[in-house]
C-alpha cells in the first residue's frame, strides 16, 4: 500500500513537473520568478507529454513502458544540455 503511493507520487511528479521544469530552466535563465517556472513547468510538461503521447498513437506504439522511456530520454537530454552549458557559462 506505501509503495504503491509512493510509485504514485513519484509518477505524477515526473509526469507533471520535470520535464517542463528541466526545459524552463534551459530556456529561460533569467527574468522569471520561481511561481512562473513552476506555472510553465507544468503546462510544458503536459505539451510534452501530450506531444510524446500522439507520437507513440500514431506510430502504433503506444504502451505505458514506452511512454516512459520517451519521457525518461527526453528528461535525460535536457539534463545534460542544463549541465553542458551551466558549465560553459562557469568557464567564461
């Protein structure tokens, strides 16, 4: 029962937040508050989801599994382009 909430928690986090936030904070570095970044994160996240969603239809590949590893790829590239040019900024 505990596990099966927390599975539910972290699923409706990743689901809703962090692929928006992770593109927020790529795309706008600066001039926005963190109540916007929230309020974009999870509007992105579901234009993402949505967009992965009607892909995978489409294509006839639609399961849960596979939407997930989208989902995880898609978070995984925006992860690094964060860390690849928070470290180029660092260096000038």
């Amino acid at each position: 029962m505990i596990l099966q909430i927390f599975q539910f928690m972290l699923g409706a986090v990743f689901f809703f937040f962090i692929p928006g936030y992770l593109l927020t904070i790529v795309l706008f570095k600066e001039g926005i508050t963190k109540f916007e970044k929230i309020a974009l994160s999870i509007g992105i996240s579901l234009t993402i989801n949505i967009f992965i969603g009607l892909l995978l239809a489409f294509n006839k590949l639609f399961t849960s599994k596979n939407l997930w590893i989208c989902i995880i790829i898609i978070s995984s590239i925006l992860l690094i382009t964060f860390f690849v040019e928070k470290k180029k900024s660092l260096k000038y």
